[in-house]
C-alpha cells in the first residue's frame, strides 16, 4: 500500500521564477499525491497563492503556509522549515523538492519508495565536491 504522500517546497519570492516551472511540472506530470504544500516567508504567500493559480497546479489540495522568517537566517530558516515538515502534515511521507526541480516525466508517490520503504538520496562528499567545489564549505 502506498503511503500518504505530500509535496512539500520551502520558497520565497526570488526564487518564484523557478517555482513557476516546478508546478507547471507538478500539474502536468505529478498524481497520486496528497497535497502540494508551499511555505514562504509571510510577505511572500500573496505571490505563491498567484503562481499557484496560474499554473494550475489545483488538481490537489494546495496549501501555501507563511512563516515568520528571522532577519540574516534566510537559509538556515528555510532548512529550519524542512525540519518541522511533520508537524504541518498528516502525511506519512514528504518529499521535499526545491523550486528548481522540475519533472519531466510522470511521477507518483512509488517512485520515491523501494518495497514500502523511503529512498534516501545521499552522495559522499568525495563525489559531490568533484562537481560542486562550493559542497567543501558544507563539509567543513
């Protein structure tokens, strides 16, 4: 049995320009899920409620939700958002995606599974960094 799954994206307005390819992508190739969810920082929910209606994307329960973002922390307090996906869902599992992401072929909730257990995606410092030296910092 496949779990109930959320789409989950961390945001804000900069990034709108990709958002707007991300869930054109979700409406067209993504089924099966629960729910979309959108967290942006409260100034920003106005901007994605509009992308959400131009891209048509409510085929599923959308949610944008705004948070109180602290001033200098713009991505440790998105991360922070990520970390607290489980209280804003009663969805068994959440995919997290980027505003980058964008799918280019049909996509359910199985594809993120291997006999009913999470795929988690992770690569070795030794093999990002070979394509992104900018990782270094993170592994310091």
């Amino acid at each position: 049995m496949i779990p109930k799954t959320d789409l989950m994206l961390v945001t804000y307005q900069k990034d709108f320009v990709y958002l707007r390819h991300c869930l054109r992508s979700i409406a067209k190739f993504a089924t099966g899920f629960n729910a979309v969810q959108l967290l942006v920082p409260h100034e920003d929910v106005a901007g994605a409620w509009a992308l959400v209606d131009d891209t048509n994307t409510r085929k599923y329960p959308v949610l944008v939700k705004g948070y109180e973002e602290r001033p200098g922390k713009g991505f440790l307090w998105h991360e922070r958002q990520i970390t607290y996906a489980d209280t804003l869902t009663d969805a068994e599992v959440i995919g997290h995606l980027d505003s980058d992401c964008i799918f280019i072929e049909p996509v359910t909730p199985s594809d993120f599974l291997h006999t009913d257990k999470i795929i988690l995606r992770y690569e070795p410092f030794s093999s990002i960094c070979k394509r992104h030296d900018a990782m270094l910092r993170w592994q310091e």
